[in-house]
C-alpha cells in the first residue's frame, strides 16, 4: 500500500522516546511507498487539529541529533480520544493520504492507536496502525521492557545511591532520607532503586511498592530496625503506594483525563511527605524526602546507550513491519535465554497491551514485601549498566 506515514508521541516522554522517533522517520525514509511522513505536534490533539510537521526532508545528521535530544520533540498531550473523535480522524486519514500511523507511548497510547486502526479498517479504510512502546514505569504487557526505562532505572539507582551516601555521612545531623519515584500502579522504577547495592548496608533500605499493600507499623518498624542496624535509614517509595483499602498513602484525591489519580505536584501531594511526616513524629528524626517528579524521563545525560539503541530498533522494525503488510500490533523486546543479555524484535496484538498494566512479579518481592529479590536484581542489572563502586573508610 502506497502512502504517507504520520507518527505521535503521547504521554509522558522519556530520555530515549525521540530515539524512537528518529527510527520511525528513517525507516519510513528508506520505503519507496511512503513518500512523505508527518509528525503530529502536541500528540493526539495535533492529529485532531491538523496540526504536523513533516519529517520527510529530515538529514541523516539531523535523525541523529534527534536520536539524542530528551523530551518529546513533537511536544505531547494527553488527550484522550472519544468515539466521537473517529470521523474526524478518519477526515484527516484520509485528507492527507495517510495509510501508516505509529503511536509511541504506553498504556493509554496503546489504547488510542487500537481505536483508530480498528475504526479506520472498519469504515473500509486500507490503513495500518502500529504502536511502539515507551514508558519509564516498565508496565506494558508483552515486552521484556520498555524504552526509556532502563535511563531512568540507571537514574534512579544512581540519585538514591549517591542521596544515601550523602545520609549516611551526615547521619548525625540528619537521620534518615525517603525517595520517590513515579510509577502510578507499578513498582518498576521503585525497585531499580537496589541496582546500586552491594550488601545490606547501602542504601536503600527499605523500599515500599505499589503492588504491596502499605502498612504503617509495619513500615515503622523497618525504620527502627534499620536505623539501630546502620545508623540512618534510606526508603524508596514509588509514587503509588496504597494502603490494603485501596487509599492512596499520598492522599491524592485529583485525576487526568484517563481516569487515573495523580500523584506528586501533579496531586498537590506525595507519599514522601507523608512517610517524611510518620517518621519525624514517631521518632523525632530529622531528614527529608525528595521527589524528582519528571527528571528521569527527560534526563538525555544519564541515558544508556543500549537504552537509546533498542528505542531506534523498536521505530524502525515498526514501520518495516507495518509495510509488509502487519497492522494493529506494537513492537516489543524479548530477551533470550542464558547468562549474556541479548534481545529481538517480537509483537503483541495492540489489545493486549491497551489500558492495562504489567505489576512487578510475585518473584522479584521479598516475602516481608519490603525490598526485591536477587531475582531482580539479576534482571535490573544488564539494562542500567555498571554502577560507580565509591570509596567508604
């Protein structure tokens, strides 16, 4: 089928989503049958409007620039498609001759770009729609893991290994330090926070989950123990903690466009300051909390090169896929057998993958649901890269 390509970044971005982007556009660059490919500024409210840019004429050194600039390029929204919203994107299909959309983002994103391959094939369309997976939470369905995850792993590692070092060097004017991570329902990112430990000393230790219900004597009773054990305490939290009744530990009572609460500045609130609060008045500690929010997904200086590699794969295999004829999948890593890591290119249907989260396994959680498993760690491991080994008298 000869056309032209148009692609959208939704979503939050990531260190590693324009990598996506660039392989997208080079691909489509090498198919005789897509003479112009488009991008939409601001996501799914620039296909509504109209509104792209067009990437044909794009260099091979300008790709490559793209290749390593943070954020989302095209600019991004969250605009949440309707029924409603489907002539209107078929009217702009067909209008610009578009016969190949590739939407790169996560679970949401998934959802949109399965809407529109299956309106458009129903209203007698001939149209391909293929998603490309990115997320810093790690909790697509079907991929061994997502793009840009692996940056912010290795961000997060870093950042709570380093904060802890600093806690335990000041351990006497500050006893104790809570990081938070972002991951709505999935404690991914939270539990990458151990990439960095070596023995049971370095931080963290104590890292609390989305998938474990949150316990407050339970919770301030590993503050005790690891306090009198190591002298300060270092907790990661991901931004989604709940208690057993479903109630956010942050409070958050506010929600996006999808139905979904939000948590940390985007709330008005965080689980760090409230774990910060329970701490200092049930011990009297002095310490903080910090919550980076955003940083991990658009820091380009800490991203990994294997990240930014798999990410460019993912792009391109989505196009050579869909001009062979596939449609109404999204492209996935699937990791191989054995010690060495290595991946491939595999596909899951896009219904499989829409509106639904992938939790961190039953395996990679200690028993206590208090900190992950050697499991874990041998799986975190080969995505962040070596960690610095610093010196300690």
């Amino acid at each position: 089928m000869k056309g032209n390509a148009l692609v959208a970044q939704t979503g939050g971005p990531t260190a590693v989503i324009n990598a996506s982007l660039a392989g997208i556009a080079s691909q489509c660059h090498s198919e005789p049958n897509v003479p112009r490919v488009f991008g939409c500024r601001w996501g799914m409210l620039g296909l509504m409007e109209e509104n792209f840019v067009d990437m044909t004429e794009l260099s091979e050194a300008k790709l490559d620039q793209l290749k390593r600039t943070p954020s989302s390029a095209l600019g991004s929204s969250r605009y949440k498609l309707s029924a409603n919203d489907m002539p209107r994107v078929l009217d702009v299909m067909k209008k610009h001759d578009i016969r190949y959309f590739f939407g790169i983002g996560g679970n949401d994103t998934m959802l949109n770009v399965y809407q529109i391959e299956k309106y458009c094939c129903e209203q007698g369309y001939e149209f391909f729609g293929m998603g490309c997976p990115k997320t810093v939470d790690n909790d697509l369905f079907g991929t061994d893991h997502t793009p840009g995850f692996p940056s912010a792993a290795r961000f997060v590692a870093l950042s709570v290994l380093q904060a802890g070092i600093l806690a335990r060097d000041m351990q006497k004017v500050d006893q104790f330090v809570v990081y938070q991570t972002i991951g709505r329902d999935a404690g991914w990112l939270a539990a990458a926070a151990v990439a960095g430990k070596k023995n049971d000393a370095d931080p963290p230790h104590i890292v609390l989950l989305p998938e474990v219900p949150f316990e407050d004597e339970k919770f301030l009773t590993a503050v005790d123990t690891a306090y009198k054990k190591y002298g300060y305490v270092s907790v990661i939290c991901g931004e989604g903690i709940v208690y057993a009744d479903g109630t956010p530990v942050s409070a958050s009572k506010v929600k996006d466009n999808f139905s979904n609460i939000e948590f940390g500045a985007m709330g008005g609130t965080s689980a760090a300051m409230r774990l910060h609060r329970m701490i200092a008045d049930k011990f009297g500690f002095r310490g903080e909390f910090q919550v980076p929010e955003s940083l991990p997904m658009c820091s380009i200086d800490r991203a990994v090169r294997q990240d930014v590699e798999e990410a460019f794969i993912l792009g391109y295999e989505a196009v050579e896929r869909a001009t062979s004829g596939a449609s109404g999948l999204m492209t996935t890593l699937v990791r191989g057998e054995g010690n060495v890591y290595g991946i491939s290119i595999g596909t899951i249907p896009l219904n499989e993958v829409a509106a639904k989260t992938k939790p961190l396994p039953k395996e990679f959680i200690t028993e206590d649901g208090l900190m992950v498993t050697d499991a874990f760690k041998r799986y975190i491991a080969p995505l962040v890269g070596e960690i610095p080994d610093y010196f300690q008298f």
